[in-house]
C-alpha cells in the first residue's frame, strides 16, 4: 500500500509490485501532476483508495484510470469527549466572537489572502468584534493586529477546545485533498468557511450542507455577515456538520472499505497464481 504518489518510495516501488499495490495517491490539481513521470505511477496499481469523491474525478480525469477498482475511504475523524470551550477561553484569555484556523501558518496555504481578506473586512466593517486566532506554526509573518491572534503549535486538547469555542472554523487553502481539520470541525458540531476554488473543500460544504465557500473578498465578506447576521441558520448548519462525519467519517465504515480494496486485490493475485499452476 503506497500513500501518496508525489514520493521517491512510491515512484520506484509501486511498478515493482503494481500487481498487487493499492496506491493512495492524496492527489490535487497541482503542478506536479503534469510531470510525465508519474504517469506510469497512476496507471500500475491494481487499485485505488481516494480520499473523496472529488479526488477520484481528477484522478480519472488526468490519467483516464476509471477500469481500476476504487473506493473511497479517508481517515476516521475520533474526537475526545472532554471538550471544553470554557476551558480554552479560561486559558488564554480570549474573548468572543472569533474564529479559527487550524494548521500550518504558510503562503502554502493561502493564509497571505486570509489575512488580506480579514484585514479589509474590518476595515470596512469597523464595528466587528470578531477576532481570528491561528493555531500552528508559523512560517510566514503574521499582522500585529490586536484581532489577530497567533497561539503557535498548541496542543490537541487545546485544538479541540479552541474550535468549539469558536464561531466557525476557516481554511482558505485552494489545494487540498481531504483536510482533517474541517472533518474535526463538523464532528464537533462546527460550521466551516472554506476557499471555493478547491473542489474537495467545496465538495464538503455542498454534499454536507453545513459550511459556506467564497471566491473572492466579496463573498468572504458577504459569507462571514450572512453567519454572524442569521444566528437561527448556524444550528442547521452544525447538526448538519456532525450528520456528515458520523455518516461518512468514522472508523468502522472507513476500515470496511480499506478491507473491500484488500480482498479485491488478493483476489486477483488468487487467482494469476491459479492461472499459472494450471
């Protein structure tokens, strides 16, 4: 089994024993994808695992691999049962409303457009109280803003607490392939706001419906009013959050597809191996 595909080990080994690899390719629309080399890649394996829908269209779309069996299995989303947003507020002393982004602080990611964006809301919506606090690393810098609050690398409980505390989460990375910290947001009954040019964040919000995507600064803005304007929406908008990772992210269905994929592939190499004795 062969976990993404952009990787020396996956590159060179797969071919070796594509009869029987499974290839999780945790593949985006990016640049990489065009290099010829890895083409030989996407057309070995003898079956696929995707993390989403979205994922196996732009696979199948790059590579025309549709005949190779498939199934869509992610990661299990497992939150603790202690949560506590008080907890959180008492710790660091951060008042509501805010909002959160959780992961690596990098131009990557397009946090360079979140914080433009951020910044141009408050300017033309001075009366705001909210606040965005980052929790992650930073490898970029950050605006000394008073409403911009950095809290480096924290630890999971104070992920879990600060994403509950909070109005809703946003990530504004236009490449990514799956994104654990949505998944970890909707299981905790959060809506997200995401960046509508990655289909597989999109694709979250439109098959959970319980999240909001923009293109630009306009519905940026337009999106955070709508949430902070239409308190009756935010509650359909979080059962429909935790209705969506219950039913497509957890452990137990997830492992029930990795198990269809291996059998598949077993069965396979079963049968070659009856073939040649025969």
């Amino acid at each position: 089994i062969f976990v993404t595909y952009l990787y020396y080990l996956t590159v060179k080994g797969l071919p070796i024993v594509a009869q029987k690899s499974v290839l999780i390719p945790t593949a985006h629309d990016e640049p990489f994808l065009e290099l010829h080399i890895y083409r030989k890649v996407f057309e070995s394996p003898a079956a696929y695992i995707f993390l989403t829908e979205e994922e196996r269209e732009l696979v199948n779309r790059k590579f025309n691999v549709e005949h190779i069996f498939s199934r869509i299995a992610a990661a299990g989303i497992d939150v603790p049962d202690d949560v506590q947003k008080d907890r959180f507020i008492r710790k660091y002393h951060i008042t509501f409303p805010f909002i959160v982004y959780v992961g690596r602080i990098d131009p990557c990611k397009d946090c360079q457009w979140m914080f433009q964006y951020f910044e141009t809301y408050k300017e033309r919506n001075p009366a705001s109280p909210l606040r965005l606090v980052l929790m992650g690393k930073a490898v970029m810098d950050i605006p000394d803003r008073k409403d911009i609050i950095s809290l480096g690398f924290v630890s999971e409980e104070d992920k879990y607490d600060g994403i509950a505390a909070s109005e809703f989460l946003i990530l504004p990375s236009a490449l990514e392939s799956l994104s654990i910290s949505v998944l970890e947001a909707m299981s905790l009954g959060k809506a997200v706001v995401v960046n509508g040019k990655c289909e597989v964040l999109k694709g979250h919000c439109l098959k959970s419906n319980a999240g909001l995507y923009y293109d630009d600064y306009f519905e940026f803005e337009g999106v955070l009013n709508y949430l902070q304007d239409h308190p009756d929406i935010r509650p359909v908008l979080e059962r429909n959050a935790v209705k969506y990772v219950e039913e497509n992210y957890r452990w137990d269905s997830i492992l029930k597809r990795f198990d269809e994929v291996i059998d598949y592939v077993c069965r396979g190499n079963a049968r070659e191996t009856e073939e040649r004795i025969d």
